[in-house]
C-alpha cells in the first residue's frame, strides 16, 4: 500500500478542548470497548511505503499504528505518549497502551488520526465497523466521515444527520456541509446558540447554491425560491405559504434564538432547541438538495426510449 494524501486533521480534542476543560463535555470509554477498539486498529492496519524526502528516491516502509504513535505526541506537543496504567499511575506506554490508559478524549483522537491514514477504499468499512462495536457497546459516540459526534438516545443523528452529511458531500454543497457540521460540533460542545445559528447557515448557503445567489436574507432566498420552479409541483396557492410556514422554521428559530431579533434580553438556549435546529436543518438540506437534483433530471435528459427500426411494425 502506497502512502496517499495525508489529511491534516484538527483532532477531537482540539476541537472541543475549551467544552472538555469546563467539563460541559465528558467522555466516557469502558475498557471492554477500549479492547474492543484497538482490536479494530490492529485488523485495519496497514503497512505502505513512502519518500520522506521529495529530492531523495530513498522509500520508507512502515503501518498506520506506527505513524499514530509517532504524530500523536507532536500533536500534543510531548515528547512520548503516555497513559494511566493498571495501578492508575501515568507512565511512559506504546499505542496499545494509550488506547487502553489514555484520557477518553484522547483514544477518540486515536482513532480520528488512524481513520485520516486509511486509503478512501478501507475507510467506509472501518467507520461502518467502529460504528457497530460503538452501538453493541452502548456508548454514546458515532465516527462520521472521520469526526466523532455525540449520538443521546433521542437524538436521531442516524436517521437524520448523517445521511445529510453524506448527501451534502456526495452533490458538492461543501459550504453548507462545514456549516452543518460546525452545528453538529457546537451541538456536541454544549454551544447551543452556536448549533441554531450554524443549522440556519448551513440551509441558507443550500438556497443560495440552488438559486446561484451569492448572497441573500433567508426571507429573501425563500420567497424567490416558492416562485421558482421548485414548488412547481404544489398548487399555486399553497406556494407563498409553504415557504412562509415550513421553510421559515429554521431561519424562525435563528433570528429569535440565537441570532438579531431577540430583543432586549439575550436568549439562553436550551438544548432541545439546539437538537431540534440541528434536525430541522437535516430535514431541510436533504429535501432541498434532492428536490433540486430531481429538478435537474429534465425529460430532455433522461434517455429517452430507442426510435423503432424502419421495419419494425408500427402499433397504431
């Protein structure tokens, strides 16, 4: 295996220390489902060669753990990893031993880091993999295209939030994904009034990219869009309202909760009001994407049936 593109990531740590540090974040990770995970590393390595250096044609073999070991302590800016060990004491520990010691926030780095290694081909089965052991294991974290998010027993990220993301990344809406993904995280880091404004960000910039405006109010963007032919498939006089009344909800909730408009008294947010953002948006960006990309399929596009042959009979 050839080494590909690496991807610098910004680790799940990093992303969330402030949350972490204020303890608005916990983590959790029994040891079973630390066994459970590095047996999963150890299956998925890899071994692959590279050119350390592009002037030199000297190559380099080495595996997936390997380099994890080796770029996690630069990413934590220590000179050796370490990790608690069975008498609880903090000592000097290989990969292995940081999967089953290391601060929970750290193993989810781990695995973050190690998914960033994978070849395209093997990453789909390894997230598909880690996600089953996760769900088995009752823990409350799911790995999507790389990040972990947190999953609470109500909350229907499965249903709702990650087939969004793949949708969005599949058909090119890479403005609205970081968006929504920034929701998802906020969501996760206990910034509420970050996932409301974030999930109104995300459906605004799929609006913009389906009308092909660079800009525009979200009143603005959906009026024009109910007189587009969008809603050409609803009775004309339901059109105004249904952009009003539905499409409104999230930019509703924005403007109110987290964003101009709240008056006076600033708004705390709780966080069913976050969640419930977050899985507007996902409803929003998939109906909205998908009513687009059906609009796209024109009679003039789709195949149209062969011409019949001239001695062909003719049905009359």
């Amino acid at each position: 295996m050839n080494r590909g593109v690496h991807v610098v990531i910004r680790l799940f740590s990093k992303r969330h220390e402030r949350a972490i540090f204020e303890k608005k974040l916990r983590v959790s990770l029994p040891r079973r489902l630390r066994q459970r995970i590095w047996a999963l590393l150890q299956k998925s390595n890899h071994s692959y060669a590279y050119q350390p250096d592009p002037h030199d044609r000297w190559i380099e073999n080495s595996d997936i753990i390997t380099e994890v070991g080796a770029e996690l302590p630069r990413r934590y800016g220590v000179e050796k990893l370490e990790a608690f060990n069975d008498n609880d004491e903090r000592v000097g520990v290989d990969l292995r031993g940081f999967v089953r010691g290391a601060y929970p926030s750290q193993v989810l780095d781990t695995v973050e880091l190690f998914y960033s290694y994978l070849d395209g081909d093997f990453r789909l089965g390894f997230q598909a993999e880690l996600n089953d052991i996760l769900e088995e294991e009752g823990a409350e974290w799911r790995l999507t295209d790389g990040q972990f998010f947190k999953v609470d027993p109500a909350f229907l990220s499965l249903q709702v939030v990650a087939p969004t993301y793949e949708l969005l990344k599949a058909e090119g809406f890479e403005g609205a994904l970081d968006e929504f993904n920034e929701a998802r995280n906020d969501l996760t880091a206990g910034d509420f009034k970050g996932a409301v404004h974030n999930s109104a960000k995300a459906f605004e910039s799929v609006l913009k990219a389906i009308l092909g405006r660079p800009s525009g109010t979200a009143s603005a963007l959906i009026r024009d869009l109910t007189q587009s032919d969008f809603c050409a498939d609803l009775p004309a006089e339901l059109r105004q309202s249904f952009g009003e009344q539905v499409l409104m909800c999230l930019p509703f909730l924005r403007n109110r909760l987290a964003g101009h408009g709240q008056g006076e008294v600033v708004v705390e947010v709780p966080r069913p009001y976050a969640e419930l953002a977050v899985h507007l948006a996902g409803s929003l960006l998939q109906f909205s994407v998908k009513r687009a990309l059906d609009l796209k399929a024109t009679p003039t596009q789709r195949k149209a049936p062969p011409a019949p042959k001239a001695e062909d009979e003719i049905p009359f």
